[in-house]
DNA sequence: TATGAATGAGATTTCATTCAT
DNA sequence: TATGAATGAAATCTCATTCAT
C-alpha cells in the first residue's frame, strides 16, 4: 500500500487510516499502527509526537482523497454536477474505506477542535463548490438548501456502497427534472 | 420499585445514554455513569451486567425514542410523509443528543453485533414504512429508490440542527412536486 | 445430594464441599454455593457467618467422611490393617471428591489456621490408629516410621484412583512380608 | 542483558515462585511480586504479557529444580535408588518451599491445562526413570507398581521435611531387603 | 533513527459482606 | 428466613508516553 519512496511518516499514516477504517478511531492503537509499518511502538513517537497529531494526519490524509471527486470546471453545470456525483458513488464503492474513514472523523470532530479544523475546511470548501453549481443551474430558487440536500445525501449514504449509485442518481435526475 | 419514577436500570441507561452524547461511545465510562445516578461503580454492576449490555441497553432506549416520529396512519400519504418529516425535523431541533447517539450506534453497529442486531431492526421497520409510503404516492415509479433517499437525507443532516428542516423540507416538496 | 432433612445449613456445606471438588478452595464463591441450594447470596450468610467459617464447615465434614475408613476394633492386626487401607482404596474409586478436597484442605491449612486445628486432628487421630496397629505387629522394629509412610502413600496417591488400589495393595504385601 | 545475573523475567519468576511458596497460588498477587522485583506493576506485563503466563513458567521453573535429583547413571540399581531418593530428601529438608510450589501446582494443573502439560512432562520424565531402575532390580516382581509407591511416598511425605528421611529410608530399606 | 524498558493513570470486573425491609 | 440493593477493596490488564542507550 506504500511505495519505497514515501516517508515513514506517510507510512504511518497510511497505516493509521486503514486501521481506522478496519476498527475505527476507538479501535486505534499505535502499538498496531507501529506493528503495520514494522518499527517499534516508541520509535513511532519520533516521527509523529503524539496520538491527536496522527489522527488529525489521517484527517488531512481523508480530505485530500476526497479532493479527487472535485467536479470540473469546463463543463456545463448539470454535467459538471452529474459528473460529480458520479465520481463520489464511484469512490464510495472503490474505496469504501475512505468513506468509514470520514464517518468516524465527522463524529470526532464534534469533540477534537484539531480534527474539526479540517474536517470543517475541507467541508467548507465542498459546499462553497456546490452552491456555486447550483446557483447556476436554471431555475433553482435556493442554490443553498439544494447544496445541502447533497451534501446529506452523499454523508447519509456513505457507508453503504451498494445504495450510493441509486441514491445519488436519483438525486441528479430530481435537479435535471426540477430545474430543467 | 417503579413509582411512575424509574428503575434504577432505566436511570443508568439514561444517564449513559446522555454520556453517550457528550463524549460518545468511545469516551463513554462505567464510573462516570454510576456518577451521573449516585450509586457506587460496583453497584452499577449489578443492576447491569457488563459494559456491552448497558450500550445495547442504550440502542434499545434510542430506537424506542426514534419510534416516536413513526408517520400517522389515518392520513393519505403526502400528508403522512410530509408529517413524519416534519416530526423527523423536530425532534433534530428539540432532542439532538438523541441523534448524535444514533450517529455513534451506526458506526458500533458495524463492529459489534448485538449494537448490530438493534440498530438494523429500527433501520428495518424504518424502511419498511418509508417504501410503503412512497408506493402508495401517485406516480412514483421507484419507492424503494425514493426511500433510500430520505434514509440518507435523515442520516446526512441529523447532526446538524440548524439544516434539518431546510433539507427535509427540501425532500417533501420535490416529492410532490415530482409525483402530482 | 442432600435429603429433605438436612439443614440449610448442611445443604450449604454439601454443596460447598461438591464445588471445591470440582473447582478447588481457590475457585469457591459463595454466590455459587447459594445458587448450589437455592438461595440468595446475602441470606446465606444468615446461615454460615462468613467464607471462613464455611471452609472450616466443609473441613469437618470431611474429616467426619474419612472416619468412615477407621479400621475394625475386633480383628487381629494384620487384617486390620488390610481391611483399612482396602476401604481407603474403595473410597478414593467410590467418592474421589472426599481426596480432592482433603488435598485442597491439606495446602490450606498451611495457613489457616481453623482449617489446620480441623485437619490436624484429624491426621493425629489417624496417626495414632495406625501406629497402634503396626506396635501390635510381630517383627515391627519401627512402628512409627511404618505409619508414616502409609499415610504418606495414601496422601500420595489419592488423586489418582486408578493407581490406589495398586500402590495401597503393594503396602500391605510389603508390610506383612517384611513382618510375618 | 544477562550479566552472570538474570534477567527481569527470571527474576520475575524467581520471586513469584517465593511468593507461591508463602501465600499459595491462591494468594498470588501480581502487585506483589512486582514489588519483590521493584518494578511497577505495569512494567511486568512488559516482561510476562499474562498472570497465567507465569504461573505457568513457574511451573518450568519447579520442574527444573526438581530435575536436579535425577539418580547417578553410572551407579548399580540399588545405589542409584537410593541416591535419588536420599537427594530427594535432602531438597525436601534444603528447600522445602520448592515442594510447597510442586503440591500447589499439582493440584492447579486439575483445572489448568497449561500447567498440566508442564506438570504431567515432568512426572512421566520421572516415572519413567524410576521403572527403569525397579525394572533393573533383582528379583523386583511389578516394577511398575514399585514406582508408583515411590511417587505416592515422596508426594505424601514432601510437605512435611521431618519425616520424609524416614520415610523415604524406610522405603529403600524395603526395596532392598524385599529383592535381595 | 531505532529500541527496550519502564511508568502512571485508568478501566472493567469480581467478590465477600452489610443493611434495611 | 429471605431478599434486593449497595459497597469498598482489590485485581488484572491496557495504553500512550518517556528516557537512556
């Protein structure tokens, strides 16, 4: 899962965040992780300081691969947003990791403010590009409620795979149908 | 020993149940609930078996509280739909400990059977209404879809108080708007 | 196990004496004695006054069950003797319980005190019957020495019933060979 | 780690097997014998993951102990008996707490498996040296049944240093005079 | 960079015992 | 006699973290 070039750092923080995903963040131990990556529990100490900075690593980790499904810019809204969601169902059922990943760190971050830093900015960032979309497709009368509505969706459906292609379709033909 | 008050399990799990809430499932802690009632933490013991049994106890008093919202029968079914959303909406607003607990559950459930066993009954019954719902509706050519839709909606917004009624409302009018 | 007559009380040190068999001193609880007859944990203490007390109960009842063995007053020496350690081989095959808790009681009185008054007694008495019976054998230089090791061989082997009648038989041909 | 000293394990056990020897296996406590050691109690689970982990290498440490008496190869039958058994004697009466550690672990190994397969190696070990040797005697009948006698004498008499030259003289005295 | 050893704080659970009813 | 409820003391084990090497 690591290629020879990244760091013991990166390593780690891999590892982290596929433990995560496998026993959740209550699950986490460092001993594991440490095991994971093949060094010792206190050599682990050297190349992250403490627990809260390799969980707020792993947060950094998730919302950079959620990056990825950002929709493009040259296309018309509808494709551009139907291409969106179609990204997302896909990444849900390709790494449905991630996304049990992201469910546990939208629960930390209630109670981590390092956490919520992240999970706060990268969710900033995904609603400010939705309500954009959304307020140029013809006809919608609120860009916002329309932008969360998919944001609930997405999070809602998250963690199951075999729903997300179903459920987020149905979520583009009602705003095709709607606005068209 | 129940004086329209409550047995001292009921206390306990309402007490845990509130924890829960405040520092989820991961910081829930056995002396901590004892605290809350004012018994010792061995007495806690006898009243409840082990740790495991006290959150299953908890998922039981959650899907209970859920049940509440359950859609009216006597009405047609816009009107019973738009009626359970609405309950749905208001009790995110009145009681969003409930929700935050129902959060935490989904995600033990996936490690924790028992957790498991309660979590996917009340999700079970949940649906079943909901499909039902949605087949009775004028025009909706696919219920099951529809339903998993509002599942996901619920499940995406219920942590954030303030967009549940704009997003559930959201929900209830484009599916009248899209079935009359 | 116990007949309708028999006093809590005597239920109690029964069922005690069946569970130390069966899960040694180290393994007694008291929750389960009260369970073994019938009653609550706390009113069992109405009856036995303390752990410590029930120990020493279940310590004299065994002491009275070895007194079974005692050899007969009316025979001449050598059958007596014969005819003791062949009733102690019977009842290490018939109750090998009696042998593991004698050998329980045995370790502990090594350092409680009640229970070494119980057991001491006992061993002197049967201490004494036995070099009585060696004194009145002909050719018997060192009567002492002789009913040590018998009790010696049957504390040897009294765990191991199918060895007993074997080891216990061996004593006797040496004994008479050696003094006849 | 190992300075012609020992190491922390070793000294673990060393002073676990003192501590069984004084209190029992019943009265075992881990605070203690890290306290013997003066390490934290924490810091043993570093060296013995698990209590049964050393109660069951305490168990190999008696065993070890024990072998110390095997009888002289080079010796005829008879002397080679009797060397064993007057080295037994003399452990007896040197270090009595070892014979304590064995009585307590004899009758752990009923309900310990782990134990029983330390306990049970050790004693077919002997038995089998012990047949042997009666097996060599002249004029020795059921050499089988003479070694069983000799194990049931040595663990009857070995929790009472006292009698066991007695007894165990006794016992080679017969062996003798019986075969020769 | 890496490790072995140590630590301290804490968590769940067990158990004999007590007390009011 | 009997019980339900409560307690306190203790025990084993876990885990993040530190420090000297």
């Amino acid at each position: 899962m690591v290629d020879g070039k990244s760091t013991r750092r990166e390593q780690l923080v891999a590892a982290a965040f596929g433990l995560v995903a496998e026993v959740g963040l209550e699950g986490l131990r460092l001993r594991r992780v440490a095991d994971a990556v093949g060094i010792d529990q206190s050599t682990l100490h050297y190349h992250v300081a403490t627990k809260a900075e390799l969980v707020e690593a792993v947060a950094q980790h998730a919302a950079a691969l959620l990056a990825t499904t950002a929709p493009p810019r040259h296309l018309p809204p509808h494709e551009a947003l139907a291409a969106h969601l179609d990204a997302l169902a896909g990444l849900i059922a390709t790494r449905p990791e991630l996304f049990t990943v992201t469910a546990e760190l939208d629960l930390r971050a209630r109670r981590d403010p390092s956490v919520r830093a992240v999970v706060d900015r990268q969710e900033a960032g995904w609603r400010e590009v939705l309500v954009g979309l959304h307020a140029a497709l013809d006809g919608d009368d609120d860009p916002a409620a329309r932008a969360e509505l998919v944001i609930a969706a997405v999070k809602g459906v998250r963690l199951v795979p075999d729903l997300a292609p179903t459920v987020l379709g149905r979520l583009v033909e009602q705003t095709t149908g709607a606005t068209r």
